[in-house]
C-alpha cells in the first residue's frame, strides 16, 4: 500500500456512515439537538495528564500573536450554550490530544458528545446503554461501582486503603515501576484498574464503571450521599474504553479552584501550566443547569462495530498518513 492511500476499504467507510446516521436518528427521536463549535480556542484544558495542540494565531485582534489551542474535547463551548438556554444537544466533531499514535489512539479522531438537562449521572448512564444497545445491538450493561470492582476483582477497598496496601498489591500483581515512591495514590489506582480491572470487565456485555474517587472528579459534581466519590463514569466494552460522563459541576468558583490545582499539579511534575478557559467560567457564573454529559469516541465504537484491530482501520488517514 502506497503513502498517499486510505488505510480504510470502502466498506468501513459506508460502515461509518450508517454508523453516523443510526447515532443522528437517536438524537433527533429524543429531540436533542445537534451543534457545531470552535475547534480553536484561547481556553484548553488544566488536566495533568492531557495534552493539547498550541498554535499561533498571527492577526488576533489584540495586534500581537496569539496562543490558540485545537480542542481536546467540545465541553467547554458546549456548556455556553447551555448557560445560554440550547437545551439538550449533542455534536460530532473532530478532537485533538498531543498523545502518542497506537492501537486504540490517534492525535486527530472523532468524538461524540452530549448533555441531558435535567438528568443526574445514572439517567444518563442509561442513555449511553440504549445507544450502544441501537448501534451494536448490545445487551443491557453491567454496573459497577468503582469500589465494587476494585473489591470484586481485587481484594482492595480504593476508598479506604492505605498507601503502603498500595503497593503491595502492585506488588503481587507484578506491575514493576520505576520510583514508586513519586506516584500518587490516585496514579497507582489508576494502573491497578488499567492492567488489574479492566482486561477483565465489559468482556460480553458494556461495563459501567461509576461513584470514582472524589480525587478522581474532574469536572462531575462530588456525591450528596458519600463525598468521597465523585458523580463520574466510564463505559468499558471487549478492552475499550468507550466514554466518559458526569454529573456536571456547575459552580464556578469550585470549578476555578479545580483548574488551579491542575495548574499547581503541572508544575510540580514539571508541565507548562495552562491558560484556564475565562470564557466557559464567566459562563458557568451565569448559571448553568443541571445537567450530565458524556463523551464517546466514534472511532472506537466503529472498531468495535466492524471488529476492527487497530484505530487506523476505521480512520482514512491516520497521522502517519495525514
């Protein structure tokens, strides 16, 4: 096969069309409206472990050069147009992450993702089952709390254990890392899950994974029952990860205060900090309504969909044919 060619046959590309269109018609038999937004912005993402595309605008308004930023994800404008009353909608559209090219990975894929006013964490959970029942005629989900699969699957409470238990049981599970020591709790649970849990979840039926640790929030509001755990979930289907939703947040000045621990968190690893998004807060201060949403990657599901090997089988040109 040439450089120039499509890494995709003809017929995953009219797979992913119909894949598109099965997703359209679910939202338009929900009423839930579909809406484009920027993929640059002066605002990107605070997370430790997420790193966006920078480029430089030459002619911003202010006569200088200006850092602009490929969106990681369409949350952010997403949520101004709801403080701005949209409704539930939805988009399909393309997102970056600065990550390395592999299996289930490429810098440049597709991703949906959605809102629900209205809904708390669990309606929307059942949402994404009835999607992913509608288009690949999966059975009805599992759920887990993350406690639960951690006790289940491992012997170990996440909420209660110590950091010594910690490493003892990456020990016995023979994850070798150099400087141990340095990780976090919260990165040493995120191993065990990664090569201890997940391998072992979601393997007939899609796995949701849910109440994650408060430390662990990101952007979903914290528990009223147990404020340990955050209102977060992940969906888990045959060794994907498929999504990623919340119980949003909508205070702004938690919301600030969050992205500024980021921040404090980059440069105690030794990461550029990132320029906290003042458009989406000034949103939030407005008001936002309660809501959930959810991110899923289209790519993945259409790996899943045709039972694709590797993320350059779905995508036309891939980054190292871009």
């Amino acid at each position: 096969m040439q450089p120039w060619q499509p890494t995709t046959t003809h017929s995953t590309r009219v797979a992913r069309a119909n894949l598109l269109s099965t997703i359209r018609d679910f939202f338009d038999c929900k009423h839930v409206l579909e809406v484009e937004t920027p993929i640059l912005s002066v605002g990107t993402v605070t997370d430790e472990h997420l790193e966006a595309f920078e480029t430089q605008f030459l002619f911003g308004s202010q006569g200088k050069p200006q850092s602009l930023y490929l969106q990681t994800s369409p949350e952010y404008a997403m949520k101004r147009l709801l403080c701005a009353q949209s409704g539930a909608i939805y988009q399909i559209g393309k997102a970056f992450r600065h990550e390395d090219a592999g299996r289930w990975h490429n810098p440049e894929f597709t991703m949906l993702e959605w809102y629900q006013p209205g809904y708390d964490h669990l309606a929307l959970m059942q949402e994404v089952d009835e999607l992913l029942q509608a288009v690949l005629g999966t059975e009805k989900g599992e759920w887990l709390t993350y406690q639960q699969a951690f006790i289940q699957h491992l012997a170990l409470d996440p909420l209660t254990c110590s950091n010594e238990e910690l490493n003892h049981k990456m020990q016995e599970c023979r994850i070798d890392i150099d400087d141990v020591e340095t990780l976090s709790i919260d990165s040493k649970l995120q191993l065990l899950f990664s090569y201890c849990i997940e391998p072992k979840i979601g393997n007939k039926t899609p796995c949701f994974i849910y109440h994650f640790p408060a430390s662990q929030a990101a952007l979903a509001k914290l528990s009223r029952e147990d404020s340990r755990v955050a209102e977060r979930f992940e969906v888990y289907f045959k060794g994907i990860e498929l999504a990623n939703g919340f119980h949003e947040l909508s205070e702004p000045e938690e919301q600030r205060s969050r992205f500024e621990q980021d921040n404090k968190k980059r440069a105690c690893a030794g990461l550029p900090t990132k320029p906290i998004d003042e458009n989406f807060l000034a949103a939030l201060d407005s008001g936002l309504p309660q809501c959930s949403g959810v991110a899923m990657g289209i790519d993945r599901l259409l790996m899943l969909k045709i039972d694709a090997k590797h993320i350059q089988d779905v995508i036309n040109f891939p980054v190292s044919r871009a």
